[in-house]
C-alpha cells in the first residue's frame, strides 16, 4: 500500500542523514511503496541515499566500504523492477564507483558523495532539456493530452504555461495521480480538463497532440508506462493524433517486450469489494509498441524511428 503523507515527506524533505543499515533499510521499503513520485524522482532519491550512506557507514577501509555500498545500490536496483532509471543510474554509479583508486576512506567519501552529485545533476538536466524540446514541439495555442503523473511532462507544461496552451488530464487510477498533475497546472493557470480513463477516446482527438512519460524504454523502443498509456496510443492512432514520449535516455534498457517485468500491486488500491469467485487485479504498467509511438523525446534529441534511439551508455547490466 502507498506510504503515509509523513512516510513521502520524509523521503524528500529529509532533516537528519541515515546513520544506520536498519534505517537504509527503511529508505528502501519507502522507495519500494512509492506510487507519488515520478522514476527519474525515485533514481535520484536512491543516488542521495547511497550518498548519505557513504558518509555515514562505519567501514574504516575502503574495500569495505565500497562493499558496502555495492550491496545496498544492488537492493536498490531490485525493489522496482519496471522502472530503469533506478536500475541505470544507481548500476552506472557503481560502475564508476569500481574505477576509484584503493586510498584513504576519509578522502574517498567525498569523491562517491560528489560522484552520485553528478549524476542527479545530470538526470535534472535532461529533465530540463526534454521540456524545452517538447515546448517547442508542442507549440504555443496547443492542446496537449497526457496520462499519469511524469516530471517530465510536468516540466514540459511549466515551460508552456504562459503560451496558452490547454490541457486534457486523465483521473489515472487507482491512484488517481492525474488529479494532482490536474490540480498543479490549473494553480499555473493552464486551462484544465479532467477525464476518467474509460474516456480518453473521446476525448484525445480533441488534443494537438498526447505526451506520456516513461518508466522504462525497452530495447525495441516500446514503453513500459502506466497502465492505460497502451490504450491512449491506440486511441490516438485511430484518430490520427500525434502520439509523444517524453523519456531521459537512462530509461533503456537491453530487455525486449517478452523480457519485461510489470509490477502488480495490492488489489485493495482499486477500492472494490471481491464477491465469492471474483479475482480483482491491480498491474501498474503497460507496454506500448513503437509503431504507436510518433516520436521520442529525449535530452540527446528527437528520434522519429525507434531503431535510432541511443543507449545510455555504461549502464551496470
């Protein structure tokens, strides 16, 4: 089940460092639950983790405290299966984590702390130049339609919410995050409308065009993304709508379609009783084929054909 308020606010706005395994172990679990935060929000959280836990760990060598780190970043890869950010970006800290020379724990705690620096930095970075790419695709006057909760497009529409653009939101359940996105772009004074998912084929050919996010870019250019994102592409083909996807580069993996692991939660987040004989389902993620897909938006570019998407390169495997 999601974790409380507290439990979220914790996880971002944290006061004290984590001075203890027990409590990284938490951290973990609190990752783990997380259904509010974006996959390029959880990647970074997991690299300032593994950063506090590198100034904190009692290891007294190097070799241990290196093992140390390995071990935990290898727990943080596990916990979210269908979401590649953490898995690349924590896999391609530890990738340069092993080329640190042996020295003195002392001074190697500042170069790991400033090494998972970076690659947030770096993560951040992309985010903002994805949005300027997409602003501009999208254009000034436009209706644009998404489905869940991405940073991505959330950064997207800031930049494009002084250019008059309208924007079509979906409820997104069963945790309904798309009334949050819908809340936060009607505070910045987008114009707002606010479906249930069982209306998006209404609805999308009213759009310029639909922008999703991504939580994972498989090696064949499908996405894996919340569920519903399969069946809002579909729709957007049938009436011809320019079908975006807005994703960082360290979202691909090597996994192909048949590879692929989607998550599936507690069917108490669907907020329905179960009669006798009755099996309730809650899988959080689908898979949208390329031939759906317009276009790919991403720091390095925009790719039309899926076969040219890059790789984000030394990603641990």
């Amino acid at each position: 089940m999601l974790g409380s308020p507290l439990s979220i606010i914790r996880l971002f706005h944290r006061s004290c460092p984590c001075s203890s395994l027990s409590t990284m172990k938490d951290e973990i679990k609190i990752l783990a639950e997380d259904r509010e935060h974006g996959a390029s929000e959880l990647a970074r959280r997991s690299l300032a983790l593994l950063a506090e836990r590198a100034q904190t760990s009692p290891a007294t060598t190097c070799g241990d405290l290196i093992a140390e780190l390995n071990l935990l970043a290898d727990q943080f890869r596990q916990i979210r299966p269908s979401i590649a950010p953490v898995q690349n970006l924590v896999g391609r800290w530890q990738s340069l984590l092993s080329r640190f020379p042996q020295e003195e724990v002392v001074s190697l705690r500042p170069k790991i702390v400033a090494l998972a620096q970076q690659l947030q930095d770096q993560s951040q970075q992309a985010v903002t130049a994805i949005a300027r790419q997409t602003a501009a695709l999208v254009g000034r006057g436009a209706t644009v339609m998404t489905h869940s909760l991405s940073s991505t497009v959330v950064a997207s529409f800031k930049l494009l919410k002084d250019q008059g653009v309208d924007a079509i939101i979906t409820e997104s359940r069963p945790l309904l995050e798309g009334c949050r996105l819908a809340r936060k772009l009607s505070e910045w004074g987008i114009a707002t409308t606010l479906i249930t998912d069982a209306q998006m084929g209404l609805f999308v050919g009213k759009a310029k065009g639909v922008v999703v996010g991504a939580d994972t870019l498989l090696k064949d250019g499908s996405v894996i993304n919340k569920a519903g994102t399969l069946l809002l592409a579909l729709a957007a083909r049938h009436q011809n709508i320019p079908f975006y996807v807005a994703s960082e580069t360290f979202k691909r993996v090597s996994a192909s379609p048949t590879q692929a692991q989607l998550e599936e939660k507690a069917p108490e987040e669907l907020a329905l009783e179960s009669p006798p004989g009755i099996t309730l389902r809650n899988i959080y993620f689908d898979i949208t084929p390329p031939n759906l897909i317009s276009a790919y938006i991403t720091e390095q570019g925009i790719y039309r054909q899926a076969s040219k998407l890059p790789f984000y390169n030394n990603a641990r495997e």
